[in-house]
C-alpha cells in the first residue's frame, strides 16, 4: 500500500470515529458504557496514529 493511501485511509477512519463520537455526545445515538469508552479510545488512537502517518508523509 502507498503511503498516500495509507494517509487517506488513516484520516478517513479518523474522521468517522470522531463523527461518531460527537454524534453520541450530541444525543443523536446511544449505547452502553463499555462501547462508549471503546469509541472515545479508539477515536484517540486513530487521531494519534492519523497524525504519525502525515507527519511521515511530509517527512519525506
């Protein structure tokens, strides 16, 4: 895989997982705690793993 489709991928499911979570605190859906702390850890780690991939992107 390229890393400018990598970088896409990781900004992409980056942005969704942030959606969904505003989504919740917003009110529009809801779901038990375990999944709620799921999705807020798994919205941080794409954000965090979506920033190392551009700055190694632009790295280069």
């Amino acid at each position: 895989m390229s890393k400018k489709s990598k970088t896409l991928l990781m900004t992409i499911s980056s942005v969704l997982f942030i959606i969904l979570v505003f989504m919740y605190f917003i009110g529009y859906w809801s779901a038990n705690s375990y999944i709620e702390i799921l999705f807020f850890f798994v919205m941080i780690a794409s954000v965090y793993s979506s920033g190392m991939q551009f700055r190694s992107y632009f790295a280069e």
